[in-house]
C-alpha cells in the first residue's frame, strides 16, 4: 500500500521512509517466523513466540497506513476509501475461499500458503487505486 | 423522488476564478493544501469538494461560496415544482 504516491503533495519524509521500511520489516519478521518455526518443536513457547514474531511490524505498518491516509487530501482519501471497498471484501472472499477449498480437499500447492495468496490479496487493491485515479483524472 | 435520490452535482468556476489570478492548477493546489489531481477534478467537475474545503476556495478568492459553487440543473427539477402545491 503506498500512502502519498497519487498526488504532487508532499507526504512527511519520516512517513515516506517508514512505508519502504515497514514492510521490508514485517516480510523480513515472516519468513524469519517461517524459518524458525520449522527448526522447532511445535506446540512449544518457542512456536508461539516465533508464530507471532510478525504481528508486532504489521500492528506498525497499520499504524503507519492510517497515519498516512491522515496526511492525505480529501480526494486522496476518497480514492483509498474506494480501493478499500472493493479490496477488503474480495480479500475476504479469497481467504474464506481458500478455507472451503481445503476442506473440499482441493489442497492446492502449499496447502494455500499465505504467500501463495498474497498477490490475490493484494491485486484487488492495487486494480481498486487504478480504477480510482482513473475515474477522478 | 428522483431528485432526492440523484447526487445532482455542483458546477463552479474555479477555473475562471483561477485563470484571472494566472495561477496554475499547481499554484492553486499549494494556496488550498490540497493535491494537483484534486484541483483538477474539482474544476473538472469529477468530483465535488467537501464543504470546508468549499469554504476554504470561496475565501481565498474573496468570494461567497455561492458565487463559487453552484448546483447543477436537476433533470426534472420543472416537473417537481409543478408537484409542489
């Protein structure tokens, strides 16, 4: 997601520089939790723990998405508000869908693993902003 | 019951306003705090500002927001005032 992109505004450079980071932060704490867990015994302390080692970044990159809409105009917020209205239910689609299938046994590669699903988590809200800029330009 | 329900739209003249001052679409961005693209779709009619935001254009060009914003024609509109007694 990428607050402060549509427009020649000018977004707080601290906000700009936190939404490179966060991310790289919040992927690099998943695939650390994703490296980890494997390595131990599961149902452990440790299992919890590394399970959850991603939650804190992304709680921070929610936090750094509102403040940005925050730091937008109207219209800018307008087009956010419109990307996440087609984005939140259809992610919500693929992921109730994704359970359905696997209990239907349509296992899918990867058991429909969270990275395989992303970009269809994604893609939704990038079409969203498309459609968006394009009705209000 | 139409034209209750319809968002009749506003027109304005944000761009005479803005062309007797020689500001660009730019110019007029920074004075109100707002993006280029929101100008842009404010003097292009694709979207209508909020209310303060309204306010905020009258007052920079020393106008009344009437005198500003105006609501588009309601197609219809004859028809309903025929109906009212």
């Amino acid at each position: 997601m990428n607050p402060g992109t549509l427009s020649d505004s000018k977004p707080r450079r601290s906000s700009s520089a936190a939404f490179f980071v966060v991310p790289v932060v919040f992927v690099a704490a998943y695939f650390a939790a994703r490296a980890g867990i494997e390595s131990v015994e599961p149902g452990s302390i440790a299992a919890l723990g590394l399970a959850l080692l991603p939650v804190p970044p992304f709680a921070w990159l929610i936090w750094c998405f509102v403040r940005g809409i925050r730091g937008m105009d109207e219209l800018e917020r307008r087009i956010q508000l419109e990307a996440l209205a087609l984005a939140f239910p259809i992610a919500l689609l693929v992921a109730f869908s994704a359970g359905l299938l696997d209990l239907a046994g349509f296992h899918g590669e990867g058991n429909w693993d969270l990275p395989r699903l992303w970009p269809l988590l994604l893609l939704p809200y990038w079409i969203g902003i498309a459609l968006a800029r394009r009705r209000y330009s | 019951m139409s034209a209750i329900i319809d968002t009749p739209g506003v027109n304005n003249r944000l761009r005479v306003l803005r062309a007797e001052r020689n500001w660009s679409q730019a110019d007029l961005a920074e004075h109100l705090g707002v993006s280029r693209q929101t100008v842009n779709a404010v003097e292009t009619g694709k979207y209508d500002p909020s209310l303060p935001l309204a306010f905020k254009i009258a007052r920079l060009f020393e106008r009344r927001i009437e005198d500003v914003f105006q609501p588009a024609p309601l197609d219809g509109a004859l028809d309903a005032s025929k109906e009212t007694p």
